[in-house]
C-alpha cells in the first residue's frame, strides 16, 4: 500500500520508533523478573514489543503459566521504569527531530499512537521535549482492542480528523504494522529489536532503514 508524498496526516508509534526505548524495557523488565524471582526470557521480553498491557498480561500468563504474578510484575517494573525516566529521560531515535522539523515546515498534522499507556507515554514524551511537536497522544489505554487491532490508529486519525487512508503510518514493531494497516493506512516501517515480517512488506509497506529514508521522501 502506498500514498502520495506528503500525505495528509504522519502517525507515529512511539517506543522503538521515536524514542529508544526499547533496549531499556527489555533491561528493566529482566532487572525486574530478578528481583522478584520470577521467570524471564527473551523470547517473553521480545514477543511483548508493540503490544498494549492486557495484551501482554495475557502473553506473559502464555509464557510461564496462568499463575504468573502479573500485577507485581507490572507495578514493580513502572516503578523502576517511571524512576530511570524522570531521571534520565530517554535516547530519541536518528531522524526524528530533522523529520517532525521538516513536518513543521510542511504544515503537516500528526499524532501518536502507542501502546504504552497514556499517562506514561506522556511522561517520556514530555521529558524528551516531543510531547509539543505533537497534535494528540493516543496511548494503549484509551482504545479497547491493543495492537495489532486497528483501533489506536483510527482513533488516531479521527482524532486529527483526517481520513485513515490519508495518513502515513510509521511504525518499528510488527504488531504495530499489522494495527496501521488493517487501519488502511500506508505504512513504513523502520525495524528496532524485531525483523520485520515479510506479510507488512508484501501488503505494501515500506521497509526503511530510519527515519531519515522517510525524510527524505519528503524532500
């Protein structure tokens, strides 16, 4: 699937695609196992990327069993989350400033629509100096289907008023690619932790290498 460039709209993902968050969940999250002696594997850690958290409770209850402390894993990893934020804040992605920069001189609307629950993509947001660049924040908690349903993306974009299939998606996660386009959006994908699938490519993404390849799309 493929859109004019410009197209009306940009709708980004977050963790992974514009902050470099990725890494440091995956660090946390096994800090966090540890310390309360519970199981870990990178093959948890890794199938939780881009999905929303009663996606993942459901996920890590797959994982190691219908027992599995969800709620103390949670609470315990927000805290040491939130506590490395707001104290450290969070690495941004190559391309990102010089692509919401060229966004502005554009005049092009945009919106982002994560996973990760409003209140705290707000905090990375606003800690990163991104939260302002951005027209409205759509985060996990506010749709009822997570990723790879297509509802944060729609929401997105009724949000911004902008038809979907006017709206160009960027996204690094494939549950994420998946949500964008059973959205009908266009979609590029630029890849973090996880190869991308190869259904998002045969549907018409477009696999970039950062976010300076859409940039330069452009210019």
């Amino acid at each position: 699937m493929s859109t004019t460039i410009p197209p009306q709209a940009f709708i980004f993902d977050m963790d992974g695609l514009l902050l470099d968050s990725e890494r440091l969940a995956f660090a946390i999250g096994r800090e966090t196992c540890l310390a309360l002696d519970l199981p870990w594997s990178e093959e948890a850690a890794l199938g939780m990327i881009g999905l929303n958290a009663a996606s993942c409770a459901a996920w890590l209850r797959q994982c190691f069993g219908n027992d599995y402390p969800v709620e103390a894993q949670r609470a315990e990893f927000g805290r040491r989350y939130e506590a490395h934020v707001t104290e450290h804040g969070v690495p941004l992605k190559p391309g990102v400033l010089e692509l919401l920069d060229r966004l502005d001189a554009l005049a092009i609307p945009r919106a982002v629509a994560t996973s990760t629950a409003s209140n705290r993509a707000r905090l990375k947001l606003d800690r990163t100096g991104l939260a302002h660049r951005f027209d409205h924040i759509v985060g996990g908690d506010q749709v009822e289907r997570g990723k790879p349903a297509p509802d944060i993306f729609l929401a997105a974009a009724k949000a911004l008023a902008i038809a979907p299939e006017a709206c160009l998606a960027l996204e690094d996660s494939n549950a994420g690619g998946r949500a964008a386009l059973a959205a009908g959006m266009s979609l590029r994908v630029i890849p973090d932790l996880l190869a991308p699938a190869p259904e998002l490519a045969a549907a018409g993404a477009k696999i970039c290498t950062s976010l300076f390849d859409v940039l330069a799309e452009l210019e």
